[in-house]
C-alpha cells in the first residue's frame, strides 16, 4: 500500500487533512502583518479614510446646500453611496495583486491561488466590514437621522458589492499578472468611477441620453438598493439585481478559469 510520503508534492498536499484551511490562515496573517502592521496606526487608518471622505463631502455640500438629494442627513446620504464604492475598490483592487503578492508561496505545492484569493478576499472583507460597521453606528446614533432600516435590502447590497468586487477581482488578477501593463490601465480607467457612481447625486437627477450609459455601471445600482435600505420612501425603479450579478458570474467564471489555465505557465517564465 502506497504511503502518504510516497505520493507526489502536489498529490500529497491535498491529501493532507486541513491543508486548505491552514494555508488560508497562515496566508490572512501573513496579510495583516504586511498590510496592517508596518504602517502606524494599522487598522485606524482604514477607517479614518472613508470616514474623513464623508465628513468632507458633509461639510462642503451642508454649506452649499440646504438638504441632501434624500432625507435631512448628508452624511447618511454620502455614507450610503461612498462606503459601497470603496469597498468594491478596495476588495477587487487587493484580490487584483493576489497573485504577484504571494508569487512567493505559490512556488509551494501546499498553496494555491485559491486559497491566496480566498484569505485576501476574507480578510479584506472583515477589515471593511468592520470600518463600515464602526461609520454608519456613528452616523445612526450620535447624528441620529430620521431613517428606517431596510436590513434585507442593505444586506443585497452588500452581497452585491462583495460578489462584483471578487468577479473584477479575480480576472484583474489573471490580467495584471499576464499583462503588467493592465494595472496601470485599470487605474486610469476607474479614476472617474467616484463621479459616475452616483456618491453625490442620485440616478433619476441625470438627464437622458446620460443616464442610459449610466446605467450600464454596476456600481450605479447597488448604490441605489444601498439607499432604498436606509430611506423607505425612495423607490428607485431603475435597480436590477440581475445585472450586477451577471457581470460578477461571468468575471469571476473567466478569471478563475484564465488562472487555473495559465498561472503557473506565467509564473515559471
């Protein structure tokens, strides 16, 4: 009979129990120390960031204008449309660099790409989590805005932005390590992204024709079921959950299959 220690790296590798769970653990602090652990102030500074963006946008719009586009409550308003962006840029963009980061470990048969995105994924995940959890409680009980929560809708939304950001994640990761030139690409390609994701304005305020090319962003509509949540009496019809959804099937089908096809060629050049 064939021994464990007898079977070949990669074979032997998933054959041993827990194998998976145990790189991804190690993989997740290996991640909070690079990430979280050099910088002063670690985890603080992710969540002063959306939280000063906020209150700058708060302060700038207050004075120019007396109400929101919805409710009383700027920050509320910004809140609902900035804290989905950024976590979007920030999932997909760190699930973008999984493979260079761990180019490294990957050399190991026990880790695998997919467990190098799954422990990025899951730690980013809580880190935003955590940053949102801590900026919209502020929001809800110390500037206490007239609002009723939507627990179903916002969670949509949230399952929305997490499954678009894995699905452009995935395949930037597959297309920065083929063509390094595509980061760069892609940095420029988003940078309008923050005025075209209606953070300052909602959909139904743009003007046709803009608005039928404004609907083809994703972010767009996840925005919207994100403030249907938080402002009952908004209905903004123009939401398809459809749509965010087929864009992250397919990005994430063509990026895991682009991976699993041509990563390792890639990366033994």
């Amino acid at each position: 009979m064939t021994s464990p220690s007898d079977l070949p790296a990669d074979l032997h590798a998933h054959t041993t129990p827990y194998a998976t769970p145990r790189a991804i653990g190690a993989l997740m602090l290996r991640e909070i120390i690079t990430t979280y652990g050099r910088s002063p102030g670690g985890y603080v500074w992710a969540i002063l960031e959306p939280a000063a963006g906020i209150a700058l946008l708060t302060l700038v719009f207050s004075i120019g204008f007396r109400t929101p586009p919805l409710g009383t409550s700027f920050a509320l308003f910004y809140a609902a449309g900035i804290l989905p962006l950024m976590m979007y840029t920030d999932i997909s963009s760190k699930l973008a660099q999984t493979v260079q980061f761990s180019r490294a470990l990957l050399a190991y048969p026990r880790i695998t790409f997919l467990d190098a995105l799954i422990a990025r994924f899951i730690l980013n995940f809580l880190t935003q989590m955590m940053v949102h959890f801590i900026v919209l409680g502020f929001i809800l009980i110390y500037l206490k805005p007239t609002t009723t929560l939507d627990f179903g809708k916002i969670g949509l939304a949230y399952l929305l932005t997490l499954t678009l950001s894995i699905g452009i994640g995935t395949l930037n990761s597959f297309l920065t390590l083929a063509y390094p030139v595509w980061n760069t690409a892609w940095a420029i390609l988003n940078r309008p992204l923050f005025l075209v994701s209606c953070v300052f304005f909602i959909f139904e305020s743009v003007p046709q024709p803009y608005s039928n090319f404004l609907w083809f962003n994703p972010i767009v509509h996840i925005a919207g079921l994100m403030r249907d949540g938080f402002y009952p009496f908004y209905q903004p019809t123009y939401v398809s959950v459809a749509y965010p959804l087929a864009v992250s099937a397919l990005t994430t089908m063509a990026g895991l299959f682009l991976l699993n096809r041509y990563h390792r060629d890639i990366l033994d050049k």
